[in-house]
C-alpha cells in the first residue's frame, strides 16, 4: 500500500495529528530563520503560507488558535541567542508534506464531490424512469379500465336485448348505450335500418348523451347513398376513417361535410345488410381503430337482437293469424273486441262490427273443389283487407265467415265500408275449370250502444243482422236494429 492509499484512509482526527505535526515541524524551524535573516519577521511571514493550508483543511477556528501559537513560539524565537543550523531544510519539508497533504484532501474532496454529483444525476435518471414507467403503468390502467367499461356495457346490452321483443325498443338500447360507451367529442351517433324482414325505414339518430332520443327521416346521414353508409353498404365491412378531409377513398366527397372523423359498421344477417350504425364527429381523430373493432361487436348483438324480435313477431302472428288469409284468428279477434268495446265505452267513441259469410260457399266447394274453395277464401279476405283502414280489424271467424272491426266509425260510415265490400266481392272474377266464376256475400252490420255490455253481445247482434240478410235474399248489407233485444 503506497503513501497515497494510506493517507486516504486517514479519519479527522488522524488528520488533525498529521497537519500538526508539520506545523511542529515548520515551528522548529521558525525559531532559527531570524537569526539568519536580517528581516526578523520573514520567517513569520513565511510560515502562514503552510498555515494557511492547514486553515483551508481545518477551519477557521483552528487557523485562530494556529495562529495565536505561531505568534507565541515566535516571540521566544526572538530572545533566543544563538542561531540553529538546517533550519531552513527543515521548514521546506514541513511546508512540502503540509501542501501534499491539502492538495491531496482537496482533491479527493472534489472526488467526493464528483461522485455525489454523478450519483444524484443517476438518482434523477432513475426517477425520471420510474416516474415514466409509472404514468406508462398509470396509461396502461386507464385504458384497461376504458376497455373493461366498454365491455360490461357491452355484456349489460346482451342481457337487455334478450328481453327485448320490440325493434323500436332494440334501436333505442342500441343508440343509447352507443353514445354512452364511446363519448367522444361533437359525437352524432346514427342506426338506419333498411326495408327487410326485421324493419322497415327505421331511422333513428342521437346528437348526445345529454338529449333524447330522437328519430328524424330523411337527413343525409341517414341516406343510404350517403358517402360513407354507401361504402359500408357496397363493402360490408366495418369503416374507420380518422381525417375525411385526406382519406382517398372519400376525395369527392362535398366539401360541404362537417364530418372530419367516423366509424361505421354494418347490420349483417349472413349475407343480408339489415342497416348500419355509424359514429362521427366534427373534429378528426377521435376515434381509434379498437372503436371500430368494438362497434361491430354492438352491431353484431344489434343484428342477433333484431332477428330475434323478426322470429318473435312471426310466431306470435302465427298464434294470431289465419294461415291461409292471413287474418285475425277468432279467439284473438274476440280479445281486441273486448278491448275495443271497453274503451269505446269509457271515451264515448263510434264502434261498429260487420260479419260476413260468403254466400253457398258449400255448394260452390262441392262444385269446383276445395282448392277453388280456398281460393275464394283468399280473394275475399284480400278485398276486406284493401277495402279497410290499417287501424281496423279483420278476423276469419270461421270456416266461410269473416268480421271487421271499425275503429271509430258511425253506423252511416260503416253502412258505406260494407256496400263497398259487398260490390268488391261480386266485381272479382275467380278462374274455375277454365271458366270465370263470381261469388257474393251477406253482410250484418251493429253499431255499439250502451245497451251492449259485453263483447259477446255485440258481436251476436252483428250475426243476427246477417242472419237477416240471408234470409232476404243474400249479397245484401243489413243493419241490426237500434235497441233490439241482443242475445
């Protein structure tokens, strides 16, 4: 181990030790400079050089009381008599080893400095690091909460459009829930359903989550040979664009568009396109290529749901439905009278109900067959369908006999409706073995009263009424009596 090595590992107090002990040295040979010197007090002088660097290593009150001892030895120097030899060897070296020794301390004191400076520069690399990979942990989580939210609002949607059983209702969850997961800035969110088996033109757009639903028809983003839903449409698959202005494919484009940002995803039912759900924006970049990802999972739900509705509809109108007419069957027909007649009551409204049984239809069956016979059937049932409003009620009440059921309609209007039909009926030309044929009906006519209390009643004062015109001739309209006795 050379000098160096060991004077590092020295503490303060060896330190302490060392520099005094050149300060003996350089004091010993202080007491001889004078007498050598005709200047007295050079060696005075020149001793506070050594002290001085002692004062740097040891602060200022050890340079105070260096220098007060300095000043003592150097008042007995001068009353000593006799000069000693080698003095000045000996202060050179004292002055030597003291100046080694600070310049040594120093340097390593700026060593220490060095280091401490370079270990708080790694210090704040290293916070900066883990200050980094905590906001990029801190990003991480928030998109993972991002996306958790989105898809529980995804999963709560499956689970209402399970119980839903009505398209309008299935546009409403699907638009809200939308515009509530994705949120973006200037958001318009819009579902349009083409003409299909599920819906027809049903429009519906949301301008925010803060207003309500709200259906407009007719608005250019709600046209299917829009710009953008006429891509997705040709396409059939999801569109993301995140500046309209640059996107090639939408060059010609109106300039007029205030749509700077969309995503768009079509409504498919294998290769059918039942509609199409699109999210825009008036400012570009707000949305991202996983928003277009995730809209198609809320139009695949929406196509599932809205098939579900179509198959629910078909079986309730086939419990509900004539199959070969497809008119009201009478057990469904005899509910909505009912209901009809209770409020017609409650609210003081005109209600009439016709029957009508087509006239020898058995013998017209014997003759031409059951399949002319069916024919007949349908013809019939066609006239009283486009003869009457969409609001009224035609059932097949059994075998050859059908009823209408006229929603606020007086015995006057109800009178005109069944001489209409009757003339309909006998104006129709049914092919037959190659030969035209005709067939009419009777028809009974009654208006409700308050004498009616119950649906029954009402529709037997109706039948009695046909009864009448059969019994009059057929292909005639009878009208029940006002106050005539009923059941």
């Amino acid at each position: 181990m050379n000098l160096s090595q060991t004077i590092d590992k020295l503490n303060r107090s060896q330190c302490w030790v060392l520099v005094l002990g050149t300060l003996v040295l350089a004091t010993a040979a202080f007491f001889a400079i004078p007498h050598q010197n005709p200047q007295p007090y050079f060696g005075f002088w020149l001793f506070l050089i050594p002290l001085g660097f002692s004062a740097v290593l040891l602060g200022f009150n050890a340079t105070v009381g260096m220098t007060g001892l300095v000043f003592f030895l150097s008042c007995l120097n001068f009353l000593e008599p006799q000069p000693q030899a080698g003095p000045w060897f000996v202060f050179v070296v004292a002055l030597a080893l003291n100046f080694v020794l600070w310049s040594r301390w120093r340097l390593n004191g700026e060593l220490e400095v060095f280091r401490f400076q370079k270990d708080q520069e790694e210090l704040e690399i290293s916070l900066t690091d883990a200050r980094l990979a905590h906001e990029k942990v801190r990003a991480a989580y928030q998109a993972n909460l991002i996306k958790i939210q989105r898809y529980t609002a995804l999963n709560e949607l499956a689970r209402s459009l399970a119980m839903t059983f009505k398209v309008q209702d299935v546009v409403i969850l699907l638009i809200e829930t939308i515009s509530k997961t994705f949120m973006v800035p200037g958001g318009v969110y819009s579902l349009l359903l083409f003409d299909s088996s599920v819906g027809k033109a049903l429009h519906a757009v949301r301008y925010s989550v803060d207003t309500d639903m709200e259906v407009r028809l007719n608005r250019e983003r709600l046209n299917p040979e829009e710009g953008f839903n006429a891509w997705v449409i040709n396409q059939g698959k999801p569109l993301f664009v995140s500046d309209a202005v640059n996107d090639f494919r939408f060059q010609n484009f109106s300039k007029d568009n205030k749509v700077a940002s969309i995503v768009a995803a079509p409504l498919l039912a294998g290769t059918e396109v039942l509609g199409l759900i699109r999210m825009e924006s008036c400012f570009p970049g707000a949305f991202r290529q996983d928003d277009a990802r995730l809209l198609s999972n809320f139009c695949d739900l929406g196509t599932v749901a809205l098939e579900h509705v179509a198959l629910y509809r078909q079986t309730i109108e086939l419990a509900i439905t004539d199959g070969l007419t497809g008119l009201y069957v009478q057990r469904y027909y005899k509910e909505r009278v009912r209901d009809e007649v209770l409020r017609a009551l409650e609210h003081k409204l005109p209600l009439c109900l016709m029957m009508i049984d087509v006239d020898k239809f058995k013998s017209y069956n014997d003759t031409y067959g059951h399949l002319v016979g069916d024919k007949v059937l349908k013809v019939v049932a066609q006239v009283l369908k486009e003869t009457v409003r969409t609001v009224d009620l035609v059932a097949r009440y059994g075998g050859e006999e059908f009823s209408v059921l006229l929603l606020k309609t007086p015995w006057s209007g109800a009178k005109t409706v069944a001489e209409r039909i009757r003339q309909k009926v006998e104006e129709q030309a049914i092919i037959a073995n190659h030969q035209s044929t005709h067939v009419t009906v009777s028809i009974g006519v009654a208006e409700l009263d308050s004498s009616f209390t119950e649906a029954e009643t009402f529709i037997d004062a109706a039948d009695q009424a046909l009864y009448q015109a059969k019994d009059e001739g057929r292909n005639c309209v009878r009208l029940a009596k006002p106050g005539a006795p009923h059941g």
